[in-house]
C-alpha cells in the first residue's frame, strides 16, 4: 500500500484530451448495436458520464440521451453506491440496445449496481482501472488502481510560481 495521497499519482485530463478519447469511444461503438449496428439510446451516469455521452451522442447521431444518477464518491472517498435517479423504465427496458455511458469506471461498484438494474445494456467508459475493467465491454485508456484521474470539470487553471527566480 502506498503513503501516497490521491493526487500524487495525478493523470490529468484536459477539455481537448476528454474529446478526442470520447470521440475514439464513439468509433468503437460505432456499428455495435443490436439494430443492424445501431443503439437506441445512451445513458449518462451523472455527473463524470455526461460530457462523454453527449460526445458520443453526437457522433453516432443518437438523439434520446438520460441519464442515471448513482452517488459512490465523497470527494475523493468512496463510498457505497446509491441511486438517485434512473430513467423511464419503459425507454431502457433491461437494456437491449442501450449504452451506459461513464467517464471511468474505478472499483467497478457504481456499474455493478447499474448491471443489476440494465443486464443487457452495453457498458462504455473512457478510462478504466484493472478492479473495474470486467464490468465494461468498452473502454479506450487503463489506468492502474492507484491513479487518481483529474477531469477538466474538477479543475481549475490558475498561476505557479516559476521554478527558479520571480521574473
């Protein structure tokens, strides 16, 4: 076990990196659906699935787009997974034809929930840890356990103060 704090082993993700792997995303799902290739529907997880679901969304021109709301963080601790919110039961169904869309998947605990729920949708994130991965059939980049992942929404720019001198 490391003495590391969670952002000491940072990968940060900027706007342009969220996009262009979110787009990659959408190519591998592209032509994968149940109908003739194409999906019925995305379901976001709130709040870290939204941004690339609407990438997504966008680039396989699917246009019903709700989400889910799962709540398994306290800041950067997890905690047990509890719904919050979940969409019209009559649109997903058990989930044929449908795509969960999250931004990583971590300990794998929030999709497990969301498999219960969705046995048959396909579960799609962006970036995935080893303890997580078995629960997605889609992901584009692995992260180790131990990574904290800073997303762009998390983040803020601001000034440092050079290395070396003050001018």
């Amino acid at each position: 076990m490391s003495d590391r704090l969670p952002h000491e082993k940072g990968f940060h993700i900027s706007w342009d990196q969220i996009h262009r792997d979110s787009r990659a995303l959408a190519w591998r799902l592209d032509g994968k659906g149940p109908d003739n290739g194409a999906w019925k529907a995305i379901i976001a997880v709130t709040r870290g699935g939204m941004a690339p679901a609407m990438i997504i969304a966008r680039e396989l021109d699917i246009r019903t787009v709700d989400t889910i709301s799962i709540k398994s963080y306290d800041h950067q601790k997890r905690s047990e997974a509890k719904v919050l919110q979940q969409p019209d039961p009559d649109l997903v169904g058990d989930g044929t034809g449908i795509l969960i869309i999250d931004d990583l998947v971590d300990s794998g605990k929030t999709l497990e929930v969301i498999r219960a729920m969705y046995p048959k949708a396909h579960f799609a994130t962006v970036y995935a840890k080893p303890e997580g991965r078995p629960m997605v059939e889609t992901f584009i980049t692995e992260v180790s356990q131990d990574t904290w992942i800073f997303f762009p929404w998390d983040m803020a720019l601001q000034y440092v103060e050079p290395y070396r001198g003050t001018d």
